[in-house]
C-alpha cells in the first residue's frame, strides 16, 4: 500500500490485523508504539480502533481515560530511506510531519493473515 499525504496527517491509534513493514519514501512520520500487551490500557472499543484517537490531543486527560497514565510507549521517526517491522497487533498512532509518502509491506514469505481469525465488528 501506499500512502501519500500533507503534513499534520494522523491515522489514530490502531492495531492491524498484519505484520507490517512500514517504509518512509518522501518526508518524515512520527510513529507512537505500544506492544500488544498495552492493549488493556488503550480503551479497544471499535474493532482495531481505540476509543483515544489522538494520544497527544491537547484536550486529553487522565480524568476520561485513566488506564493510559501507565501505557508503555516509544516514540519513533521515520525518516527517508527508513523502515520499521510493526508485529501484527501492535498498536501505533502516525502523524506526518511533512509532506510524506510511505509505502507497507505485508507480502512476507510465511502466512500474514492474522484477520482471517479476528472478529468482525
């Protein structure tokens, strides 16, 4: 898949049904992401989507989601020429901070069909 878009662009905190590797073509993303085993902190209300859709909106508090004061995170950028493996059910929030194209992977040799088992919404 590719991805093109302006700077600012987010895809809210999500997990995916894949493995990923995710490749920075054009520009830099900034990627926030939480193991798996965070998923008890990160409200999964919505199928892969968690009901917090921006993790550094200025307008969210503790106060509505308490369980996020102790999710562990790492902040990555990725710049041109980059790729980073996102395991399947890891979950991330991407934001651009340019003009970006990204392209993901998910055509590995073993089998990468982690949706064909997951529940549908």
């Amino acid at each position: 898949m590719m991805w093109i878009g302006p700077a600012g662009t987010l895809t809210s905190l999500h997990h995916d049904l894949t493995n990923n590797l995710i490749a920075q073509v054009v520009g830099r993303k900034r990627l926030l992401v939480l193991p798996a085993s965070e998923v008890g902190k990160l409200y999964n209300n919505l199928h892969v989507f968690s009901e917090i859709s921006d993790l550094e909106h200025p307008a969210l508090t503790l106060e509505q989601f308490p369980r996020l004061e102790h999710a562990r995170f790492t902040e990555v950028t990725l710049l041109p020429g980059e790729m980073i493996f996102m395991p399947l059910a890891w979950w991330h929030q991407v934001r651009s901070i340019d003009f970006s194209v990204t392209i993901t992977y998910t055509n590995f040799r073993w089998p990468n069909d982690g949706y064909r088992d997951f529940p549908s919404a």
